[in-house]
C-alpha cells in the first residue's frame, strides 16, 4: 500500500500542530520567576522609627529605653547600621539611669509565621557610657551592649496586613530575602510552591 505525500504531509503537519500545543502547555507548568521591590532608604526609615521610642525590662531588673534611631545602609554587608540613643538603669530605687549612643547593624528577615518583618543578627558595634569612669565604662559596654543584642535580636519593625499578603499570594507570590542596596532595600518575591 502507497503512502501519497499529501497523507504524508498532513500527518507531518498535525505531529508539528501537537508537539506545538504541548510545548505551550508546558509553558503554563513553569512556574514564573522571582520578582523584586524596592524600599526606599526614607520608607525603610519611617517603617523603623515608627516602632521607637522602645521600653523594656531585661530580666526584671534592667530598664532599657531607646529612642531616635539613625539609619545607615550597608551594602556591601548586606546590612544595616542604626544609631540609637539609649537610657538605661536598675529598677532599684535610688539608682541613676545611664544615657549614651548605641550602635548597631543587623539583617532582616520575613517571619511568615506572623507576617513580620524582624531584625536578625544584630550586632552592638558601639556602646557609649559617657560621664563615667573608664573601669566602670568598660564593664558597662559590655553588660549593655548583651542587653541591647537581647532586646533587639528579632524585633518586630514592620507587620504586613493580612490583605497585603493576599493580594501577593493571589499572583503567586510570597515575601523571600531582603538585599540591602544603595538607596534601599530589594525584596525578593519568590513564587509561591504548589
């Protein structure tokens, strides 16, 4: 039995038209790739000042307040630098509060678990106690710069709303890494598994 060219043809056409169809239709299976937004220096220090002044008792003996935070951007460490001015003292009555700068620089991560965005591996590069004397400052730089690590190690400065993480979820995606850049931050939106 002779095959004529036009079956053939037609036979070539439609193996061309299906493997068409199935490429594209694996196209629709690749999920799409990271996408990327800016913060802004500004945004990222409102976002940051909005959660200072901070109060907190260190082991129910340590009264710790910071206030007016200074940003800095690092990014050739991916990181962040803040200054801080610091009052500190015992709950002890009859004692006198200390007051100085504190310098730190940290990361940030997203916790998914409560839709925050939290500082992470903060570290005290500076511990000012002006006024007292070098022994003394020493011991006391050290003690408040643990304290200051303590109290800031995944602290909270921003909260995504429920809605916002939606509409991000709704395209397909879900808050992944920051990357500190000149002039901002990048956050990286990863698509989400399914």
């Amino acid at each position: 039995m002779r095959v004529s060219d036009a079956s053939v043809g037609r036979r070539a056409l439609c193996t061309g038209l299906v493997l068409a169809v199935a490429a594209l239709g694996g196209c629709a299976l690749v999920q799409p790739g990271p996408r990327t937004l800016e913060i802004s220096e500004a945004r990222l220090a409102d976002l940051v000042s909005r959660r200072f002044p901070l109060d907190h008792r260190y082991l129910e003996m340590v009264d710790v307040s910071l206030s007016r935070p200074r940003l800095r951007l690092l990014p050739q460490e991916n990181r962040i630098q803040t200054e801080l001015d610091y009052t500190m003292g015992t709950a002890l009555p009859g004692t006198r509060s200390v007051r100085g700068v504190l310098g730190l620089s940290y990361g940030l991560r997203f916790d998914p678990a409560d839709r925050s965005v939290r500082l992470s591996e903060v570290r005290v590069e500076r511990f000012d106690v002006p006024g007292v004397p070098a022994g003394q400052a020493e011991r006391m730089s050290r003690l408040g710069s643990a304290v200051a690590e303590s109290v800031l190690q995944d602290a909270v400065i921003h909260r995504l709303r429920a809605d916002e993480l939606k509409v991000a979820e709704g395209w397909g995606y879900e808050p992944g890494a920051f990357r500190v850049e000149p002039g901002g931050l990048q956050l990286t939106m990863t698509p989400v598994r399914r």
